[in-house]
C-alpha cells in the first residue's frame, strides 16, 4: 500500500470516527490543534487506526512513536513503518 492510499484511510477514519469535514484534513493537518482531537480521541483513534490497517499497536514498543504523532503525515509515516 502507498501513502496515497495511506493517506486516504486515514482521512476516511477521521471522517468516520470523528465527523471531520473531509476537505479540512490535509496530510499537514495537526491532530490535536487543527482537527480538534482530544486525550480521549487519541484512544479511539488508535483502536480505529488498528481496525483500518489490520494490526496492533504495541503500547510497550510504539507508545514513544505514538506520543510523538502531531500530524496526518506523521500518522501515515507511522502506518507506512507498521507495513514494511
């Protein structure tokens, strides 16, 4: 899978999850300060991201990479690692 189509599961996600307009999510967009994610957000979507791309994250490994997530690209970057 490419980051296009990285990219585009990830803003399905944030459309479906979190009811965010499509058009305002941008692979620079900035989760918590653009799109309005919360503490409690990040849980769902890290659930979701796993449901999305069919694998777990592992708190104990990723959580210093997961706690570093500002933006969609860091979260493709993130998924793209997973895959390879």
């Amino acid at each position: 899978m490419d980051t296009n189509e990285i990219f585009q599961k990830v803003k399905n996600v944030f459309v479906v999850e979190f009811e965010i307009d499509q058009a305002s999510i941008t692979k620079e967009s900035l989760v918590l300060e653009e799109l309005g994610l919360d503490s409690l957000d990040s849980v769902d979507l890290i659930v979701a991201l796993e449901k999305t791309f069919n694998f777990k994250i592992d708190r104990a490994n990723d959580g210093t990479i997961i706690s570093q997530i500002r933006s969609i690209q860091d979260i493709i970057d993130y998924v793209a690692s997973k895959q390879s």
